[in-house]
C-alpha cells in the first residue's frame, strides 16, 4: 500500500456553491476565489496554476488594474489585480492572498485574489448561463452558480473578456507568435532545472505524477467497460475523443476501497510509446514545480515491497510536514497492457489507445533605478553618464517630457525626463539623480534617471520578450531580464523608440 501521506486540511467552500448532489450529477468543477465581499468561480480547466502572492514589479504605461510583473517558473507573469477590477481599493496582501493563473493566447497569466476559498464541483442544474451578478460587469461573467435557494452563490468568471479589456492593446499577431516563441524558449529552459507535478488526492492521500507524463484531466465517466475476472483495480476502458481509454483504479491499486463511477476525476498519462492510461481518483489539487533537491528515491528497504512497485520517489514539502508519493509512469504502462489483454481476452477485440506525435550570446546594460524597479540601457547606446544639473535651459515648444537643454562641452544635449515618459510622477532633485547620455548614430539625448546601479552582463538565456499590456509599453520596454535566482527583474528600454520624440509624444498622448 502507498505511503501515508499526512491529510491536507480541507479547503474551505464558498457557501453553497457545491455539494455531494453536484458531484454525484456529474457537473462542472470550479475554483472558488473571495475578492472583497464577492465570491467568484472559474472553471478548473482555465487554472493551470495558485500561488501564494509573489514579489510583484510594476510596470510603467501599463492598465491601473495591472499590478505588475511577477517572475515564475522562469516566465514573466503579468498580474492583474481583481480588486482594480472590481472597482475595490487596496490591493490583496495579505496571507490568505493568491495568485491564480490563467492561459490566454500562450501568456500565463496570474489573477491576485484575497484568497481561494476552494474546488467544488457543480450540478449542471445549479449553473445560469445568462444570469449576471450585481457585483461583476456583465461582459466579464459567464454565468452564475445557483444556491438551493435560487440565489448567486458564485459569479463565474470569463477570463478571456476579463484578460482583453485589461490589455486592450496588444502586440500585433505576428509579434505576439515571436514573443511567445521567446517565452516558450526560456519557458523550457526553466523547467529543466525544475521538477513539475500534478497533485491529486486518493482517499485522502496525496500522490503526483509529472506534469510531462500527464496528457489531460477529465472527468470520470458514469459507464466504464468492465472485464469479467479482471483484478478489481483495472476497472475497464472509457470512451476517449475516438479511441478506447485503460482506465486504472488508485483506490482499488492501493487498497483505499472503492469509488462510485461518475465521481471524482481521471488524470490521463502518457506513456513512452505513445499510448495512454487514465488513472481515477479523487480529485485534483494543484501543479507544483519543486526543486529537484526535494525529490528522493523510496528507502530501499520499502522499495523491495510489492506494495511500493507503483511509487518511484517521494516528495518533501513544507519542511518534511507534507509528503507526496510520485508515481510510476512505467508501472501504469503495466496496467494499462493488463487492461488491454483483459479486454482482448474477454469481448475478443483490442483496446485502442490515442497516439501522439509524438544560445546566444551575452549582453551588457547600464542599468538604473527609476522608483522601485530597474531599467536597463545597452553600454553600445550608452556615451556617459553625468551628475544631473540643478539648471536646464528651456526649449520652447518640446514636447512635455523634454525638461530642456544642458551644455555638454560645447553642444547642446537634449535632456529627457524618463520619469515622465514612463508615468512615473515627479521626483524632487536629489544628488543621486543622473543624465545617461545617449547615442545612437548622430542622434544623443540625456535621459534622466533616479540613480545608476552599474553595467551588468546579462546572459542570453536570462532575457526574454516583455508581455505586451499596452501599445506605449510594447514600444518603450521591449524585453525583461531576470537575475539573482529570479529575485531581482530588470527592464530593458528600446533605444530607438527614446530617439524619435515626435512618434514618442504622440504615442505617450493616445496612452
């Protein structure tokens, strides 16, 4: 039997937003969320991911509802703020705050909420496609889920609605595909130095497979083709797209008990041929990515065990307080040809199984500070850097962000206030404000900065493209970096787009 990991502690439900009823109905599954006094839900499939509240930067000429950028799994992760979005003040900060993220158009993206109050599972009956909720514009919802009473226990999100209004002014196609190439790239590099997860309960213990093993999750059917004198936890095939799928039994593997057909979930697993089982348990939790340091083998003494065939490592998390059994994708290849020969055996035809078909080099930045964040110029770009003068001479009709002109050893240099362009407010002169000269051809300009931090050589692998949240943004900062074992982000300035004051006044005038 598997190891006896220690019992999560129940999640609380939205009250009223699931019951037994809706699980044995077979209907949606939602993740419940609290933002102010509203509850809402979004679909299970729509969440890739909840965290708790990450180091956020925020982002110049980006929506108000943005709170900034977060780093994650080697991604920059825009979070949008839902109390912006709701018209609330503050933002969620404290303990019980989370990140729920979200897929749109390849872009992770994370949704801060005051807490996640649970998974529940709904019956179809209980879930009003056109109702609307009081509290949540229209355009935002799908629908809301019915308490018994006929009142909005939860207002169902819609997140792609909820994500475009935000950005309403993203990359262009073409750009967008690059810049989630980009993403993608650095994406995979990151996961290799990571472990990723998904986490489901069997009869109140916590086991995982990696998240490259596992195809998709669905729901567990309420008819399942058994095998007459078949062990009882190869359940049968279940219908699957076109094909026949193996379905395995961890309650029954483990000797748990039983689980009535139609409840719970089915993680699908792919296997190294091509070919898939579907594992029926519980429920799902989350998907983790965890150190690999975490990771270790089952002690030797247990391994010899039949009981522990199906385990291959066991995970420690929360300092050795909460232990995750990782499964055997090569022992559930196993059960699923036992369940293929079963089925041949027996209705003499055969299982079928879905298929599937299956470095640059370094940079160097001047990089300063402007608030709390840091920007980044190319040293290529980059001709000095000079003490801010108390004094510039006034150059009439300059576009606003043009503080005036200094005399640099016999030229006139324009002087540019980045703190402006980028609405960021005003910042009283102090002595450790400093001009970074630019130039670029026969074009230089001095850009006005809070303090200079240094040049950093940044590798190619830590740079990546900028989520685009807006037309000014897209153009001004381009790419981000991420340094320190992803603790610190540095944003990387487009050169060419400070030069040309009269595509940036106007750019800055339809932000």
């Amino acid at each position: 039997m598997a190891t006896r990991a220690p019992r999560k502690k129940a999640a609380r439900a939205a009250p009223d937003a699931g019951s037994s009823a809706g699980a044995a109905a077979g209907g949606a599954r939602f993740v419940t969320l609290r933002v102010g006094v509203s509850v809402l839900a979004l679909p299970l499939s729509e969440v890739r991911e909840i965290v708790r509240r990450p180091e956020i930067v925020r982002i110049p000429l980006s929506p108000p509802s943005l709170d900034g950028l977060a780093r994650r799994h080697g991604v920059v992760l825009p979070v949008i703020g839902l109390r912006s979005v709701l018209g609330l003040p503050g933002t969620a900060a404290d303990k019980d705050a989370r990140v729920v993220v979200v897929g749109h158009r390849g872009q992770p993206i994370g949704l801060a909420v005051d807490r996640v109050e649970g998974i529940v599972t709904v019956a179809d009956t209980r879930i009003d496609r056109d109702a609307v909720d009081a509290g949540v514009d229209a355009e935002l919802l799908a629908g809301v889920i019915r308490d018994p009473r006929g009142g909005a226990a939860a207002a169902i999100l819609d997140a792609g609605p909820l994500v475009e209004r935000q950005f309403a002014e993203l990359a262009r196609p073409a750009e967008r595909a690059a810049a989630h190439d980009g993403v993608a790239a650095v994406a995979a590099g990151a996961k290799a130095a990571t472990v990723g997860l998904v986490t489901f309960a069997v009869a109140g213990q916590e086991f995982a497979l990696p998240v490259s093993d596992v195809e998709r999750i669905v729901p567990r059917p309420a008819e399942v083709s058994r095998m007459p004198k078949a062990r009882a936890h190869l359940l049968g095939v279940m219908a699957l797209g076109d094909g026949l799928l193996p379905l395995v039994g961890l309650r029954e593997l483990f000797g748990l008990g039983n689980t009535e057909a139609g409840q719970g979930r089915v993680v699908v697993v792919r296997l190294g041929d091509g070919a898939q089982v579907g594992l029926a348990v519980d429920g799902v939790h989350e998907i983790l990515r965890v150190d690999p340091a975490l990771v270790a083998p089952v002690p030797a003494i247990l391994a010899r065990e039949a009981e522990f065939e199906d385990i291959q490592s066991i995970v420690r998390l929360q300092g050795g307080k909460r232990l995750v059994s990782v499964l055997s994708a090569g022992r559930m290849l196993a059960h699923a040809a036992e369940v293929a020969a079963a089925l041949e055996e027996h209705s003499g035809g055969e299982a079928t199984m879905a298929e599937r078909s299956a470095g640059g080099s370094d940079e160097s930045f001047v990089v300063f500070r402007l608030g709390e964040a840091e920007y980044g110029l190319p040293v290529s770009a980059v001709q000095e850097i000079q003490r801010r003068p108390k004094t510039l001479s006034p150059l009439p009709k300059a576009p606003e962000f043009v503080t005036g002109l200094v005399n640099l050893r016999g030229s006139a240099l324009p002087v540019v206030d980045l703190r402006r362009i980028l609405r960021l407010g005003e910042a009283a002169l102090d002595e450790r404000q400093r001009v970074v000269v630019l130039a670029v051809r026969e074009f230089r300009a001095g850009l006005i900065v809070d303090s200079t931090s240094g040049v950093l050589r940044i590798p190619a692998d830590a740079i990546e493209p900028a989520p685009a949240v807006s037309e000014a943004q897209r153009q001004l900062i381009g790419r981000v970096a991420t340094l320190d074992g992803q603790k610190r982000m540095v944003l990387l300035l487009e050169v060419e787009a400070l030069f040309d004051m009269e595509h940036l006044a106007a750019l800055l005038e339809a932000a």
